[in-house]
C-alpha cells in the first residue's frame, strides 16, 4: 500500500470525529472539509453505491463487504459514509450527544496492494501516528473474528480533543480498521463497549 494513502485516511477520520459533535438524534451528513495540498496524489472519491446492509434484531449484516457485527444499543448507523476508491467506511453513532465530538466508531476494509500484509500495514500506521501525535504507539494484541488483531490507543489534543482507539486486522480481501473516536478523556468511558463491539464482529465466507 502507498504510503500517501494512509495520512488521508488519517485525515478523513479525524475530519468525521470532529464534524460528528450534537445535534439532532440523526447521524451527521457526510463532512465536506478537505484535506490540505500536500504535493502528493489524492486518492479519488467514487460514489458507486455499495450494495444496502442488511439489519436486523440489531445486527448489522453487509455481505458485499464481508462482515457483521452487532449494533450498540440505541446508536444509529451510517452505512457508507466515506467512499474512496480503495475503500468505504461504515460508522455507527452514539445517540444524540451534546459534545463537540459525537462518539462513533468506524469501520473500514481498506483494499491495499498485492504483497501488503497485516504487519506492513501496522508499521506504517505506526509511524504516521508517530509523526502526528508526536509519541510512538505501543500495539495490543487481541483476537478479532478468530485472527489476530492489532491496536493502537493515542489521543489527537487540538481542540476539540479526540481520544482514539483503533484496531486493525486481516480479512480475505482486504486490512480492516475498526477505530473509536470519542470526546477527550471519555476513552475508558467506551472501552467496554468497544470490546463488546470487537468480540461482536464476524468475517463473512
């Protein structure tokens, strides 16, 4: 995977985080905000629909993408919500929230170049949130649908601050990423239902 992919994906959870805050009980529009100039390429935004999830008894089922998991109680989902060409983004909202920072946690299964593996991918992750936090994350290891998981905990402290959580691991045609952005300081507020979360998620045949 090119390494100028991963600061926009960077970017473009960190513009959701921050544009999820209060509101209505409805699930924020897509943010518009763009990423700055960075003299590298910018990956493509497709709008090709994604084939409609299917939910039911709470459970969130998407077999286009290959994955299910449970839905917290009483958050809203937004299926879809940030397509690129090598990707597309599901997030599931807190309810409705006063807080500059809407809790939500996104997942993403992010199409990477032949030869890229788990590992490669976490390295490079790595090292971005080195350079953007200014601190190295220490990686967790956890089991995520019977394989192996990794996960970084950071926080990002420009107002409005963000605590993060972000958990990624192999799938059969792509590295997912399952991350948590909450209101600074609220991280061990989610944890457990972000584990909850984790241990709900299955890998579809």
């Amino acid at each position: 995977m090119a390494k100028w992919w991963l600061p926009f994906l960077w970017l473009a959870a960190l513009l959701l985080a921050v544009a999820c805050g209060g509101g209505s009980g409805e699930a924020p529009a897509t943010p518009t905000a763009l990423p700055p100039d960075t003299g590298s390429p910018s990956p493509a935004v497709t709008m090709t629909p994604e084939a409609t999830p299917i939910i039911s008894d709470g459970q969130f089922e998407a077999p286009s993408k290959g994955y299910s998991v449970q839905i917290p109680e009483g958050w809203i989902v937004r299926p879809n919500l940030i397509p690129t060409t090598t990707s597309s983004t599901d997030v599931f909202f807190a309810p409705e929230d006063e807080s500059a920072v809407r809790p939500n946690i996104a997942v993403t299964c992010e199409k990477v170049e032949e030869g890229t593996d788990l590992q490669q991918y976490v390295a490079q992750k790595r090292e971005l949130l080195a350079v953007i936090t200014g601190h190295t994350p220490e990686g967790e290891k956890r089991e995520v649908s019977g394989g192996e998981a990794t996960l970084f905990t950071y926080s990002l402290t420009k107002e409005p601050a963000v605590d993060k959580i972000e958990a990624y691991f192999q799938g059969k045609d792509c590295i997912w990423t399952v991350a948590l952005a909450v209101p600074g300081g609220q991280r061990e507020t989610y944890r457990p239902l972000f584990e909850e979360f984790l241990s709900s998620i299955q890998l579809l045949p």
